[in-house]
C-alpha cells in the first residue's frame, strides 16, 4: 500500500480533466478560435507608423549616398567625349582598330560636331617603349581634312583601344580626339 501511495504521487494526473476538456460546449472551443483568429497578425498603430518611417529614412540615406558615389548623373558631357564614342564606333571594327586602315576613309561627315575642329590621333608603345603614332588627322568645321595644331584649351578625350597591326598581333593602344571651336 505504501508503495501504491508513492506511485500515486508521481503518476500520471487522472483522465478527468481531459473528459471535462472535451466535454465542453463546441460554441465555447469556436469562440476561442475566433478570439485567436481576431487577434493574429495585427500590430500596434504606433509601431506600424514607426516600421513606415525607418523605411522612408533608410531609402532617403540610401539615395542620398548614392548621388554622392555618382555626382555626373545629371552633368552634359563634353563634345571630346561624345566625339570620341562616336569616332571608336567609326574606325572600330568588331571592338578592334584595324591600322592598316586609313583613318579619313573611315569617319564620316555625320560622325564629327558640327561647327567644330576635331584633331584624331591613334597611337601605342611600340617594342622600344616609345609612344608610337599610326595615324593622326585634323578635320575643320565642315569635316574636310586640315593641317592646324589644336589650341592648349581645347577640350581632350583618350580612350584605351585595342589596335590590330596585322594578323594575331593586336596590342593596346590609345584613341586621342581633340575638340574645339
């Protein structure tokens, strides 16, 4: 008998309270399903307002840093520079200069500014370490082939270029355009 009271203080608890659970009312078991439901996924209005503004601080420090990284967004371009995009799509072909090809032959009247000079050069350090000229020509303001020197203050642009010198033998280089008015 004494061993059954120590056994009946650490076993199980008896089955009555789970016969009450389950004796209750199907409305009553319903009505909780309903508070839980009512309650789930709902927030404070606060902290909602709270969650939208640190959203609206983080984008504006977000673009606030990035037009810092990238401040020629909103910048024209000089005239050498759109030159010189136009020109490498001119003289290039499949992304490589060709040097035996004639400079003038391949820029157009419509690749150049109008109303400007514009002073092309195509150069590369040859085998001796010496900067190399392949070409160098001088358009006028109608596009027609000119010997002037560019001014000190005209507006430059270089650009690495890669140049083919004859076949398997493509070397780097540099495209050189020089405008002014």
């Amino acid at each position: 008998m004494a061993r059954k009271r120590e056994l009946g203080r650490h076993a199980r608890p008896t089955a009555v309270p789970c016969r009450s659970f389950l004796r209750q009312s199907t409305a009553s078991r319903v009505q909780e399903r309903c508070q839980r439901r009512r309650t789930r996924g709902q927030t404070e209005p606060l902290a909602a307002l709270v969650a939208v503004a640190v959203v609206c601080v983080a984008i504006s420090i977000y673009a606030g840093f990035l037009s810092g990284l990238v401040p020629q967004l909103g910048e024209d371009r000089s005239v050498a520079e759109g030159t010189s995009e136009r020109v490498w799509h001119a003289i290039s072909e499949d992304g490589i200069y060709n040097a035996s090809a004639p400079l003038a032959d391949e820029i157009a009247v419509e690749t150049l500014p109008q109303g400007h000079y514009v002073a092309i050069s195509v150069t590369y350090v040859g085998e001796d370490g010496r900067l190399e000229s392949i070409t160098a020509e001088t358009f006028d303001a109608h596009a027609d082939p000119v010997t002037l020197d560019p001014p000190a203050d005209a507006e430059r642009h270089e650009r690495a270029i890669p140049i083919k010198h004859r076949p398997g033998d493509i070397q780097p280089g540099t495209l050189r355009v020089v405008v002014w008015s």
